[in-house]
C-alpha cells in the first residue's frame, strides 16, 4: 500500500490499485474523523471523498501510486 494525502483537508490514507477501476483505500479513524467531505455527509451513506480521489489519480498518473497485483501482494 502506498500512502496518499488529500490536497484539500491533509489527512493521509493508505491506497492500492489493483486495476484503473479498481482503487482500495484504508482509512483510519482519525482520518475518516477529520475528511471535510465525510463529516459534511449529514449521516447519510457516503461513497468516498471527491477531493481524495482526485489526489489518488494525481499520485497514479505522477508514479507514485502504482497498479497492483493481487499475487504479487501475496508474497
């Protein structure tokens, strides 16, 4: 996993891609506690953070995050 932080709020997460369409993020508790796009949810069902995804494609398109493999992350 490769960490990525969100330009918009500064909280870090930990990011795998195993395909272009297929993005895992993990977040922690103290992130998830502290996205703008989460807490302004209303607590109604969210499917991520906008600003955060647009951070995650930027980091894949730099080379920073990289496509994985699910075998190769079973080593």
């Amino acid at each position: 996993m490769d960490s990525v932080t969100c330009q918009t709020c500064g909280i870090r997460v930990q990011v795998v891609k195993f395909s272009p369409a297929h993005t895992s993020v993990q977040w922690s508790a103290a992130a998830a506690g502290h996205c703008i796009e989460l807490a302004d949810n209303g607590g109604g069902p969210v499917r991520g953070c906008t600003a955060l995804r647009a951070c995650i494609e930027n980091a894949v398109t730099a080379g920073a995050v990289g496509l994985s493999t699910r075998d190769r992350d079973l080593l």
